[in-house]
C-alpha cells in the first residue's frame, strides 16, 4: 500500500459520489445507470460504463472500493495512467459482455420453455411487462417453475458494480507482482498473490458453474468477475510479453 494515485482517487470518489446520489434519487438512479438486460425497456448504451460507478449497497461498495485502493495504485505506477485506464475499463465491459452473455443464454433457454408450453411471443412480453410494473407474477403448471424464475430473474435484475474493473486490476496484479505477499484480514501468515488472487478467482468460477454461493449474496454477478479478471490477464500478458522490459517485474 503505496501513495495513492490521482487517477485512482478520481475513481474513488466518482464512485462513491454516484453512490451517495443514488441514495438521494433511489430506484430512478439504477433505472437510469444501471446496466439492464438488453431486451428491457431500461436498457440504455450509456449504462454498459455508468453501472461500474453504481453499487447495491454499503458493504459492495466498501469492498470494491478497498481493492481498487489496495491494488489500483500499484497498477497505476507500474503500467502508466493511460494504460491503467484503457485496462480498468476495458476488463469492466468485458465484465458486461460475458455477464450479458450468460444471461442470454438463460432467458432464452426459460423463454423457450414458454414457447413449448404454447405461450405465444407476445403473451411472454406481456408477462414480464407485468413483472416490471407490478412486482407480482404466477407460476404456470405447464412450465417448469426455475424457469419462470429464471425468465424473470434475467429480464429485470440489473447488473451494478465496479466488481469486473476490479477483477481486471486484480488479475494484472497477479501476473507482474506474482510474488506480491498478501494478507487476509486477522490471518498473519502472507499469500502470494498468484495463489491469493488466483484462488479467488477460481472460487468464483466455481460458484458461477454450480450456483453455489460461497463469496456472496445469491444475485453476485460472478460470470462478470471472471470476464473481468480474464480481460485484465490477457491484456497484462500482452503488455508485458511485447511492450515492457522483462526486468521491472518480480
């Protein structure tokens, strides 16, 4: 935990100014800026950036905004403020696209369902323009009720966080610091940071295949960790095998 950066502060606080004023402005502010399945009629472009400043809470925040304290500046120092930028927004959309990927492929598996059943296209619309005005649904005898729940569950639960920026930051870390000693809270024995982030990172992978939640509340988006973390891996890899003396990393 070095000195920290400017570019690093100015993050810093414009998240934790989007999230003082989405206290202020409540639900309208996660219409507005957070990141909504691209079939709801929330959807925006603008949101595949202003979700990474939005947060779901104290405690999500608070997390994320350590790890880009402990982790960004380092980065930052190490690689330069523009690419330190280009790699933090890069692993954020990339978080996105894969965490968007993912929820595709569910709707459309659950939206199927509703098709076999008979339901028509426009019967399917209607019922989920019901679920967003009113917050109530039913369950069918006909469809299969996890698939209902995960029709609607993809459609209207937006994705917020800096959570996939972080990963990439994170992930980069763990590839020119491999030896970095880590330590987690009240435990004084140090972990490399290869072993302390690579962990983390399979452990979400590992509750994104099964469902399990070993990390997090049950709607944490842990396909966008991994996009995230991927992005800002491969992208440090680049860099550091084309652009950068072999000597500076440790």
């Amino acid at each position: 935990m070095g000195r920290i950066t400017e570019t690093v502060k100015v993050l810093l606080i414009a998240n934790i100014l989007f999230f003082v004023g989405s206290q202020f402005l409540g639900e309208y502010a996660y219409q507005l800026f957070a990141l909504w399945f691209p079939e709801n009629e929330n959807f925006y472009f603008w949101q595949l950036i202003t979700h990474m400043f939005m947060h779901g809470g104290f405690s999500h925040i608070l997390f994320n905004m350590f790890a880009l304290y402990i982790f960004g500046s380092l980065l930052e120092q190490s690689i330069g403020q523009q690419r330190f930028l280009f790699l933090y927004f890069s692993a954020g959309l990339g978080a996105a696209g894969l965490q968007i990927l993912f929820s595709y492929f569910s709707f459309n598996s659950a939206y199927q369902a509703y098709l076999d059943a008979g339901f028509s296209p426009n019967e399917i619309q209607g019922f989920l323009n019901e679920v967003v005005a009113s917050g109530r649904y039913n369950f069918y005898n006909n469809v299969p009720q996890d698939a209902t729940e995960t029709l609607i569950n993809s459609y209207v639960t937006p994705m917020v966080g800096a959570s996939g920026a972080v990963f990439g930051v994170m992930a980069a870390i763990a590839l020119i610091y491999p030896n970095l000693p880590l330590y987690l809270m009240f435990i004084p024995i140090p972990i490399k940071a290869k072993y302390f982030i690579g962990g983390y990172f399979l452990l979400n992978v590992y509750s994104a295949i099964t469902g399990a939640n070993i990390l997090g509340p049950s709607n944490t988006a842990y396909w966008a960790h991994i996009g995230g973390a991927i992005i800002g891996f491969l992208m440090m890899w680049y860099w550091k095998k084309n652009q950068f003396n072999q000597n500076r990393w440790y």
